[in-house]
C-alpha cells in the first residue's frame, strides 16, 4: 500500500545499478523501496538495455554472464524509448530524460553522478557496498 499523500516515483536506472545484486548481494528493488519509502517505477531506457545486450554477446565471458543477468532484471523496468538523434549514449540519455521528467538516477558511475549532480537530479548510489543512498532530495 502506498504511504497516504506519496506518489509512485521513476527512478531510471542505468547499467550498472543492474550489476549491483551480484556485486554486493543487495536486492535493489526492494532496497529502492526502503529508500523512497514510496512506490516507484524502475525505469531502463532503450540505449541502456542496447548496451547490455552488447556487453551479453560481445563482452569478456565474465562481463557477458554480468550483462545477461542484468538484462534479467531488467524485466521489471519499464522501458523507455528515447530520440535517437539527440542522444550519443546512453549516458547522454538518461541526463536528458532525467532533466526532462525530474525523476532520481541509480546508478554508480562517478562521471555520470556528478554530471547529474550539476544540474540538480537527484542521485541513488550503493554506499559502503551494503546499501543505498540518494544524494540530492525527490
């Protein structure tokens, strides 16, 4: 049941939040769950399952079985279709998406946090490889 007066929320995911219950055994969705302490929607985007999908047929046999497990989470992600004109990357994707809806990212990369940091989107990340964290306010 969702919590009187609190809306279901996006969360876009990128790539590597996928990779996080088998790098450090955390069950991201009901984790994102206690974190928001609301409904969410996980969100993956076109060029971020693309990109998995890549890394599951042309990735080193240890990143390929990563990819392929990823992409079985991502079952439980809407996906999101973006303008392939204006994005480059998947990376460049979810920026614009998230600027665009105002909705948090999850996701671990560094580059990525903080660029989505300068421009005010709220960011999920895994601290102290045991659970997760937002940095900014939803």
């Amino acid at each position: 049941m969702t919590p009187i007066g609190k809306k279901t929320i996006k969360v876009i995911l990128d790539s590597n939040a996928l990779f996080v219950p088998l790098q450090f055994k955390i069950d991201i969705f009901e984790e994102l769950k206690t974190l928001l302490d609301r409904n969410f929607e996980p969100l993956l985007l076109l060029q971020v399952k693309r990109e998995l999908e890549r890394l599951a047929k042309e990735g080193s046999p240890k990143m390929r079985k990563k990819a392929s497990f990823a992409l079985g989470l991502a079952e439980k992600c809407k996906l999101v279709e973006v303008n392939n004109e204006i994005v480059s990357s998947p990376d460049e994707a979810i920026i614009q998406v998230a600027k665009k809806w105002k909705c948090p990212v999850f996701t671990n990369d560094r580059v990525l946090k903080k660029r989505l940091r300068d421009i005010n989107v709220p960011v999920i990340y895994v601290r102290q490889k045991s659970r997760l964290e937002i940095d900014g306010r939803i």
